[in-house]
C-alpha cells in the first residue's frame, strides 16, 4: 500500500505535510502522561517511534496518566489513614500532605512511568 503524501517547500527543501490526529490528546496530558511521553522519548526511542507511527502514542500515555494517577491517590489516601492529620496544625497538614504525595509519586515513576 502507498500512502500518498503532500509537500510543502521551504527554503528549496520539501517537508511533508503530516499531521497528528491525536494532537489534543497530547494537550490535555497530565503530569504522569507528560512524563512518559518524555521518558518514552529519551530512554526508549524504538517504542516511541513505533507508537508514533502506529498512531498510539498519545492513547498510550493517556491512559498510563490516568493509571498513574488514580494509584497515586490510593497510596495517598492509604498512607495518610495510617498518619493522620491534625485539625489545629496547618503547617503539619501541609507536610503530611507533602510527604504523601512524595511516597505516591516515587512509586509509580518507578512502577509506571519509568518501564
């Protein structure tokens, strides 16, 4: 099958005309799909091309941003059942909260994001 492309010429050279379909799929990409699409892009540049070019790409790190973080709010949620928060001490709050989103997101880098 041949795929017929359109050019346009700049500066007497001829880039083709290619769009991507999934283009708002890559805007509305949160912290953790960002980060894969960066990771995919760095560290594993034949998976990256090959669900660029399969047109996946953008699918696939929606939906390991959405995993991401649906368990980074579990293991939130878990690790501050077992600390609770004080009702009278705001800056505690903040730390417990902090520390919370700390341990969550160490976890699925490694778990989710950098595989």
């Amino acid at each position: 099958m041949m795929i017929e492309l359109t050019y346009t010429e700049i500066g007497g050279l001829l880039y083709p005309d290619l769009e991507l379909d999934d283009a708002k799929l890559y805007n509305d990409l949160g912290k953790y799909g960002n980060l894969r699409l960066k990771y995919l892009h760095k560290h594993k540049p034949e998976m990256y091309r090959e669900l660029l070019l399969t047109g996946e790409l953008a699918q696939h790190c929606k939906a390991v941003d959405k995993t991401a973080f649906e368990q980074s709010e579990r293991i939130q949620g878990a690790w501050l059942d077992t600390h609770p928060m004080p009702l009278e001490d705001t800056l505690e709050r903040i730390r417990l909260r902090t520390q919370a989103q700390a341990i969550a997101d160490e976890i699925v880098l490694v778990e989710l994001i950098y595989t």
